[in-house]
C-alpha cells in the first residue's frame, strides 16, 4: 500500500513503516538510492534509515539517512547576535543547496529567529533543522532562566511550524558534568554548555532528559525526526574518546530505544574532534551502542592546528567516518573556529563535504556511486572539457580554474590559445603538460600504432 496523501497526525515514517504501510516519502527514497522500496521500508521500520518529513513542510523532498544509504551532508546555517540577517540566510541557503547539502539547520540565535526559520523553511525544498534551546535561550535574559515548559513550548512551536527534525542534548546528564571538568577545553556544545551550567546552577537533572516522554509526544504528533545531541562532544584531539564523550553515549543508546517505542524516527549525533586513528573505533562504538540509529557527525577534524583550513582538516576525518559507518556528515567551513561563515564559506564546506561523502560512497559500493567518475574519466580520455566540466561536483570551479590557466598561458607566449571561429577551445592538453609532455595524448598515439611487437 502507498500513502498518497498526506500524513496525519500522530502518523509518523516509523509507525507506517512498522504497520507495513509503504509511504509516498519511502518510494521517492527507495528511487533517489536506486533501491527496492521493501529495503526501505524495513530499515524505517527498524529505526536504521530516517526521513527527516514533518507533516506541515511542504515542497519537501524526502531523503534517507542510513549507514547503508548514500552519505548525506549537512550544511549549518544561521544568525548570530553579532552578524547576518534574513536577506545573508537565504543567500546561505541558496548556496548550500545549490551545491549539495541534503539538509540545512538553522542555528540563529540572533533577533527574530522564528521569522528567519519561517522563511527558510518557505524557500527550503530540504529537510531544515533547529536546535531549539537557542530559540529559548534568546527568549531570557539569562540563561539559568529557562525551564522546562519554556523549552517544550519551543519544541511544540517549531514542530508546528514545520521543522524536520531537532536537536536535543538529553543525554548529557548532571552526572556527567564533573567528567567535563578534567577536559583541556570543556564542553564546546553550545547547547551542552548552557545545560550543564543550568543543572549545576539549580542542582536538577537535565529537563531534555526528565522531560523526554512529552517530547516523543511532540515529535510523533508532526512526525518530526530526534537528532539526539552530543553535548559532550569533544572540541579537542585531547579531549576525544574520553570518559565524558563515552558516558553521555550510552545515555544515548537508552533514548533511541525509547524513540523507537514510541514510534519517532531517530539519530545520533556524534564526535567534532577525533585523531584520525580513532575515527573507524568511534563509528563502531556508536553502531554498537545505539543499535545502528543513523550517525550524524561533525567533521570530525582531525587536527586541531589548521584555522581557516577546518573544512579541510574535517572533510579528511568525515571521509573515514562515513567509510565506517556515518550516515550524514554536518560540514565545517573554512570559518570554523573564526566566525560566522558567509555564503562563500558555505560553498566552500558543502564542496568539501560532497567530496568526503561521495569518496565514502564508492568505497562502500552504493548503488551508482562511481557513474559519475568513469564518466568524468571517458570524458577526460577524449579531451571533452565541457563534459568534464558538467561532471565536476563543482561545474563553476572547474571553469573558472581552466579559463585562468588559459589565460596565464596566453600571457606567457603572448598568443591566443587555439580556437574556433569566435570561440577559446582549448587544446587537447591542459596547460600543466602541454601537448608535448600531455600522457593522455602521448598514449593515444600507442594505441594508434597497433599491436605492440616484442623483439
């Protein structure tokens, strides 16, 4: 049976997907992965592929996220109480989608951040996602002033309006605080951070945690997806694998079970800063811990000495993560650590990511993923520079990059490269080699020669 209207409410991608009900969400996945739609279906069922799809976001495209999917990456967007505004935000999300996020969170935490959300979600054909105590916390004026009602009144107004899924930090527990003081750099989780001086402040458990029954009501009334943060993550290669990080994951693990009782799509968030030794140790961990509920990580990078390089430092580390068993990789641009990225930032991470993720892709045999290289490859063995071009994950880039060196090497001999009638075609060598030295062409002319004789 295919669900051809809409969910209602208290129908979530789970609870169908359990009954054996095959939802319209569920074929537009099982198409987009190039799977039987029963493949799909089973792993909703079983909390290991999640459609972030609230009821209310419409001119949604649903996707999966799963370890057994095509890795999928996110792009964080957002105001801060220091920069951006609505206009920079679309422009961030425009950017990120146009070169591949699969998903966009909101993290604004500066003036009017429920209208910055309703219009990104207007404008976002993908999944969007919030971290809802931001909100909260901009609507105090200190932070040890939330509550719990404040915080479940932020998760039920977000749901309604139509967020896809939520981050929520319930599995760092007061517990877990005096762990966090042995680290060189704390909690860096915004979110954790604000919690843990909360639950030291008023001497209470964490209210995401008590009060995690009444969101799993939210959250299975508008079919919204649980990103279960990781408040202890570490910030540091010396604070990774730690105590802290380790304990708060077992937390973890005992609330996808819960999720899944109760019938709401799950996952896990995971490690920023992890030595690259210890990155497939962490994927492995989590898989066995929480039951493989999709993993969802930042970077992780894998270097902490490299400011202004972090999307690279992390795209290497979300390479082996997502080889290893992460689903979706939050990305890091070259800001990260700086300041708040623009939308040149924002391309620059999401390139990053689509390569670190697509790499992931070919050595984990998803269905397609190496079309795109051999094709590239053929296009390259016939010298057809606008088919490299449209194969490239960044068509602009790449043309930018070729015209510059064509015009460095006019400038050199003082001569036009070669070309049609009007036009710049460029020759069938790029000018690193040149056609002498080009190996492409130089074998072009073996093979032309015929059948190689021995002496």
């Amino acid at each position: 049976m295919v669900v051809e209207a809409e969910k209602r409410a208290g129908e979530t991608e789970a609870l169908l997907a359990q009954r054996g009900v095959v939802s319209a969400a569920m074929v537009a996945v099982a198409a987009r992965e190039r799977r039987e739609v029963e493949f799909i279906r089973v792993r909703v069922a079983a909390g290991r592929v999640v459609i972030p799809a609230n009821r209310h976001h419409t001119g949604l495209e649903p996707m999966g996220i799963g370890r057994e999917l095509s890795v999928k990456i996110n792009a964080n967007i957002g105001t801060s109480a220091l920069a951006s505004g609505l206009d920079a935000e679309l422009l961030k999300l425009t950017a990120a989608v146009r070169y591949g996020a699969d998903t966009v969170m909101d993290l604004s935490t500066g003036a009017g951040v429920e209208c910055v959300r309703a219009a990104l979600l207007a404008h976002s054909r993908v999944a969007l996602g919030t971290v809802p105590i931001y909100e909260a916390a901009c609507g105090v004026a200190d932070t040890n002033d939330l509550s719990s009602d404040l915080l479940l009144a932020t998760i039920e107004a977000q749901a309604r309006q139509g967020v896809d899924y939520m981050t929520v930090h319930a599995g760092l527990l007061a517990r877990h605080v005096p762990l966090a003081r042995e680290r060189l750099l704390g909690i860096v989780s915004r979110g954790g951070a604000i919690l843990a001086r909360w639950m030291v402040t008023h001497g209470r458990e964490n209210p995401f945690y008590e009060r995690f029954d009444d969101i799993l009501a939210i959250c299975r009334e508008h079919d919204v997806t649980l990103s279960l943060g990781d408040g202890l993550r570490p910030g540091c290669l010396a604070d990774a694998s730690d105590t802290a990080q380790f304990a708060e994951l077992e937390v973890l693990g005992e609330l996808v079970r819960r999720c899944r009782a109760a019938g709401v799509q799950a996952m896990v968030e995971g490690p920023g800063h992890i030595p690259l030794d210890q990155v497939a140790m962490n994927m492995e961990r989590e898989r066995e811990v929480c039951e493989d509920a999709p993993f969802y990580i930042l970077g992780p990078v894998v270097t902490d000495c490299a400011p202004g390089y972090d999307h690279i430092t992390s795209a290497i580390g979300a390479a082996v993560g997502a080889m290893h068993g992460a689903a979706m990789l939050c990305y890091v641009t070259p800001k990260e650590h700086l300041g708040l990225p623009n939308a040149r930032d924002v391309r620059d991470g999401v390139i990053a990511y689509r390569i670190a993720a697509h790499a992931a892709d070919i050595a984990k045999g998803i269905p397609g993923s190496r079309d795109r290289d051999d094709a590239i490859s053929r296009a390259r063995a016939e010298f057809d520079w606008e088919r490299q071009f449209e194969l490239a994950l960044d068509p602009e880039r790449a043309r930018e990059l070729r015209a510059e060196a064509l015009a460095e090497h006019d400038a050199a001999t003082g001569s036009a490269s070669p070309g049609t009638a009007g036009g710049r075609h460029p020759e069938r060598c790029c000018t690193m080699c040149g056609p002498r030295f080009c190996s492409i062409r130089v074998f072009a002319e073996v093979k032309e020669l015929g059948p190689t004789v021995h002496p």
